[in-house]
C-alpha cells in the first residue's frame, strides 16, 4: 500500500467546473462517502427535522436506503475496519480473519481522509494508495468541501487504476467551519443565538440544565450539517460531468453518530451505546440503474455491507442488471432460523438490536449489571425504558446476546444459523 500525506492546494474555487469529461466505459465504478458524526438524527430521509439536507434526500431519491444499519461499536474506527476486513468486532478480538472478494477490490482502491487517526493508525491499511488531505485552505471553502475535492481531483487521473474511490471524513468529529449564518437558519425569532466556535462542542446534561443550551449547540451542528449537504450537492455536480454517473455506485454513511441530548450528552467524545449512536444513515445510489429509491428493512452490520455490494460492482456487460438489483433488494439477510439481529459492544457496554427491541447491558460505578430495554419500532430514540415491565423479554435477549458473542468469537462471520427464533423478539409489541 502506498501512503501518501500531503496538504492538498486547489488553485480556484470553480475547480469543479475544470474537470474534463471522460468517454463512457463499461468498467464499474464505486465513490464511497463516509463521515463521522453524520447519525440518523441529522438526515432528511431518515426523519430528521433538525435541518434541510436536500442534497442527501435527493440522493436518498434514487438509492437503496439501509433502515436499520447498525455499527457493531461506536468507535468510528473500528466500525470501518470492520466493513474493510468484512468482520464484526467480536471476531477480531480473537483475530479472525476471512476471505472475500470484497477485501480484493479494497487491495485496488484509493482512499482520501482527513483524519490522521486513521491515516496513521496501527493496523496497515487495506488499500492500493491512501491519502491524507489535511491542513489545506481556500477563503470561504469548508474542510468538507475541500477534502472532496481533492479525493475527486486525484480520482479523477486514476479512476480505471482505482476502481473505487473510498472518501473518510472527520465529519462533526473535526472542525465546525460552516458559515455563521447556516447555524441561525434553525432559530426562530426570540431564540438564542447559536454559539461561535469551531471545535466540537460537548455538554454532560443535568437537572438543572437549560434546554436553550442543547438547543443551541444543535443550531451548530445542523449548521455544519447543512454546510456538508451543500458541499456534497457540488461533488455531484462535478461527478456528472466526468461521464462516468451512469457507470458509478454514490454511497453515502454516517460512521457513528453525534448525540444531541437522547439520553443525558451532547456530543460524542463520551462513546456510549445508544441509538443515536450505533444506528447509521446510508444511502445506496446505482449509476441510472433505480428511478425510484427502495427501502431495505433489514437488520444489517457494516461487516456485511462489502459482500452485499460485490455483485453490482462484479457485473459485465453481459450481466442481467435488473436481476442483481432484485437480489439485492431480497438479500436473505433474515432466514426462517436467524433472524436478523445486530451486536455492539465497547467497554463494558454491550447494545443489541432486534427489530421489536433495543437493549443496552451496561455496568454502573459501582460494578453491577444494569439493562435498559426499548420497544422498537414506537420508541425509535429510546426515551422509555421498560426493561422492569418486560423482564421475560430481557431474559430472552440476554440469551440471544450469549449465542451471538459466543458465534462471532468462534468465526469471524455467521455462516450458519444461531437457531432462533421468538415472535416476541421479531413483531412489536402492541
């Protein structure tokens, strides 16, 4: 793997419109977005109403949205590496490793990130050529905008030695530089004044706390949030003059999400299991190939994603398109013996995820075992918790926790089935 760490200097703000068209080819093509910070509670198409996204949404228009990705840890980090290496958390503790089709395509492929954790990180990274963007600078040009634009401006000499372009983002990780104005756009007359500042902002909630000080720092994160939309907006503009729209996979993920207050914290630095932070936006563009956006229902993991998108980037063009879109859209992800479930962990927490339930294991200061429980779908940002009212389902997920840690240590991927199955665990509770 080559890595490359370099400012990257783009010489005039209209570099887009520079970017010559190249001849249509067959040959796939895949741009892979992801940043962190970026959850479902800053997305229009997942509900979200703390700020436009209109460039997400329409994105989300015409692609397959993922409605229950789950992250297998809040680590953006380890989240990735387990999409790279096709294997959950849990399985590398114990140093599985696998074999995939997926890895391979990764082996030829470009990465771009601004973030020197990942860059610089302890494992070596599973890409032809890695990048790292970071320091550049243009008047009135975001990070975001600017990182785009130099994995595009370097794609764009290498797309048939790079078939895949991966773009890694710090997102609401790293600095808050969208305009002022875009943070005022959420506040009403007689609001208080979002705050200034480019670091992350941070607040541990108490009793006492004053509900215009969450408000306040939402107002920045949706300005930042806002300011990504419309940069990812301009890189599809771009993308379209290369010529290569009809023949190239967009997607688009949050890797970890950016709490705003579910449950006691604003900010993400703290890293606990809840949804907000485990559940991830991702939006699944095909070239020309879906007219009319689809949603998956599926429970899924990022381990999983790589093989699920090898038949589309894998196909010729003798390939029945149509087909594999079918295929996709019916992935039997959940079988009659293993319905589709979803484990986190990361220190003394672990989260699961079935599509009646949300349960998070934790410990408290003291040392012993506490269990929050939420019914899923009603509940989506866990605000009720019912775990003293439902204690045969909390006896039943702890069950289905043990088999599926005890699955994952064993292989570093499920290839049979965990043998359950419990309607109480897979319809909602009414």
């Amino acid at each position: 793997m080559e890595l490359i760490g370099y400012h990257v200097h783009l010489p005039i703000p209209t570099y887009y419109l520079s970017i010559p068209c190249e001849k249509k080819v067959a040959r796939q093509f895949a741009i892979i977005i992801t940043i962190e910070g970026l959850g479902t509670n800053c997305v229009g198409c997942y509900g979200n109403s703390l700020c436009p996204t209109p460039h997400f949404d329409q994105l989300a228009s015409k692609s397959i949205v993922l409605d229950q990705l789950w992250s297998d840890s809040s680590e953006p980090l380890e989240t990735l590496t387990s999409w790279w290496t096709s294997s959950h958390r849990i399985s590398r503790s114990r140093g599985h490793t696998v074999y995939s089709p997926w890895i391979e395509l990764l082996q030829d492929s470009l990465l771009v990130t601004d973030n020197p954790l990942i860059f610089d990180g302890p494992d070596e990274l599973p890409f032809a050529k890695a990048i790292l963007a970071e320091g550049q600078s243009r008047e009135n040009a975001t990070h975001f905008e600017l990182l785009l634009e130099a994995a595009l401006a370097t794609w764009n000499d290498h797309p048939h030695e790079y078939p895949l372009l991966w773009i890694h983002s710090r997102g609401l990780h790293g600095r808050w530089d969208a305009p002022y104005e875009l943070r005022k756009i959420m506040c009403d007359e007689g609001d208080p004044d979002p705050p200034h500042g480019a670091e992350p902002m941070e607040l541990v909630m108490h009793a006492k706390t004053d509900p215009d000080d969450v408000f306040k720092i939402a107002c920045a994160v949706g300005g930042q949030v806002i300011s990504m939309d419309q940069a990812f907006g301009d890189f599809r503009g771009a993308l379209s003059q290369m010529e290569v729209s009809h023949n190239c996979v967009v997607m688009v993920c949050g890797i970890s999400g950016y709490p705003l207050g579910e449950h006691g914290r604003v900010g993400g630095s703290a890293k606990p299991l809840h949804v907000e932070s485990l559940q991830l936006p991702c939006m699944l563009c095909l070239g020309d190939a879906l007219p009319l956006g689809a949603r998956l229902p599926n429970i899924l993991q990022p381990h999983e994603l790589g093989d699920w998108l090898m038949p589309w980037l894998q196909r010729n063009e003798d390939s029945d398109s149509n087909e594999i879109l079918q295929g996709m859209l019916e992935e039997s992800f959940d079988t009659v013996d293993r319905i589709g479930a979803a484990i986190a962990i990361h220190e003394n927490e672990t989260y699961l995820a079935v599509p009646a339930w949300g349960c998070r294991f934790s410990l408290n200061p003291e040392g012993e075992s506490v269990v929050e429980l939420y019914a899923k779908p009603d509940d989506r940002w866990e605000q009720n918790e019912v775990s003293s009212r439902a204690t045969s389902i909390v006896d039943k997920l702890v069950v289905l926790r043990d088999r599926l840690r005890d699955a994952y240590l064993a292989s570093s991927t499920l290839d049979g089935p965990i043998n359950w199955t419990d309607e109480h665990l897979i319809c909602p509770p009414r």
